[in-house]
C-alpha cells in the first residue's frame, strides 16, 4: 500500500520523506490556499521535492480549459498527475489526457458508478472521499469496498487512491479492504507510529538499564 501525503505545506513533506514513508503527495486548491502560497510554482516545488507523484489539481471546470490547464500542470515535471474534477467535462479531458500519455487523479468520487466511469475514461487514479461521506452519516469505507471489487471484476488499472482520511482506522480499514494508496494529512501519518505501550515499554526498558548505573558500552 502507498502511503501520500496529503498537503502543501513543505515543512510537512520533507519530515515525511525523512520518516520514509512518503510514496507521493496529492495537493488541491483547498490546501495550497490554506498554506498561502501561489498555486503552480507551489506544485513544481512539490514535485522537485519528491521522488513519486504529485497531483496538481486543474482549477478549470469547461473541458478546453481543464486540457489547457492539465497541459500546463504535466509540463511541470514528469511526475505531476493532473487532478480533474469528476464531472463530464473533466472525464473527456482524462480520456484526451490518457491518449497523450498524461496521467491524470479523479479527484471528488462519492459513488461506486463515477469511480467506474473514471476507470472507463482511463484515469491512473480514482480519489473517493472517505471522510466527508462520514460526515453525511454514510458509510465512507462502503465505497472503497464496491469499487476495489467493481476494479477487480474488470481488471481496470485506475489505482483505488483514498482521499479525505480523517484518522488512523481509515488507514486500517482501506488497508484490509486492499486500496492501492491512502493518501494521509501530516497529523494522522504522525498518528500511525503513535501506542501508548510503545511509550511506556520504552521509558521502563531505559529506566531498567539506567539503574544499573552502566552505560551502552560497559
Ligand atoms: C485529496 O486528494 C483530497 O483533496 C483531500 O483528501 C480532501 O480531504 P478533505 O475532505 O479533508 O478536505
């Protein structure tokens, strides 16, 4: 399983790819505003940075702007994946996309039939929203399930990328249902490594040897 980070913020990147345990990073106009920076160079530093995918996200809504966009994005760097919103228009420009050679992130799916029709159109990656299904008291991790099988049944190649994670048992959850990648806000990545019995084995391991009065070489 791939683990991306999901974020702009620079700072948060490079710990990750310290920790090693960052596979890429997906970006959307949400995020890079929060981190107040300007939208393509903040892309192309992202993707300098990393050695895996980066989804720059088009910002265009009408298919020859989305394709204009998309151009502009891929010519960035060769692991930018153009991020197109799941709508008529951006599925025509993912096909047109996939004729070129550019990959491309569906990014918004909250059904198991648009996540079809964005393996039909020939997407790299199918984004479906866990967390905000959640908060509509439906079942974000129903949808993984339905489109990991409806991908299986078809052998399609579109990547089951899971998007809007809000904690660990997500990461669990898509995990045991065999998502291809999750992609993990900072904090939650920071709370995979968290268990309180890890801490409290560690302090009693170093307490023990402490008391000894010996050091690591004697
Ligand atoms: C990533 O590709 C998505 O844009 C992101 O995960 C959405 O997350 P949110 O629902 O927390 O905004």
């Amino acid at each position: 399983m791939e683990f991306f980070l999901d974020t702009a913020e620079m700072k948060e990147i490079e710990t990750g790819l310290e920790w090693g345990m960052v596979d890429g990073v997906t970006t959307n106009p949400s995020l890079i505003a929060k981190a107040g920076k300007p939208y393509l160079p903040t892309v192309q530093a992202i993707a300098k940075l990393v050695p895996g995918p980066v989804s720059g996200e088009v910002l265009a809504t009408e298919y020859e702007e989305i394709l204009s966009q998309g151009h502009r994005l891929a010519k960035l760097a060769d692991n930018v994946v153009v991020k197109v919103p799941l709508t008529p228009d951006g599925l025509r420009a993912v096909a047109a996309f996939k004729k070129e050679g550019i990959r491309t992130n569906v990014t918004l799916c909250f059904s198991a039939t648009q996540a079809l029709l964005a393996a039909k159109a020939g997407a790299a990656y199918i984004s479906p929203f866990v967390g905000r299904l959640d908060d509509v008291a439906e079942e974000g991790m129903e949808l993984i399930e339905q489109i990991v099988t409806i991908y299986q049944n078809y052998e399609f190649d579109t990547k089951v990328l899971v998007a809007s994670v809000r904690h660990p048992v997500h990461i669990v959850q898509a995990a045991m249902l065999g998502a291809d990648v999750a992609t993990i806000p900072f904090k939650v990545l920071e709370q995979l490594y968290k268990h309180p019995l890890t801490d409290a084995g560690l302090d009693r391991f170093l307490a023990d040897w402490k008391k000894t009065g010996k050091t690591f070489d004697s």
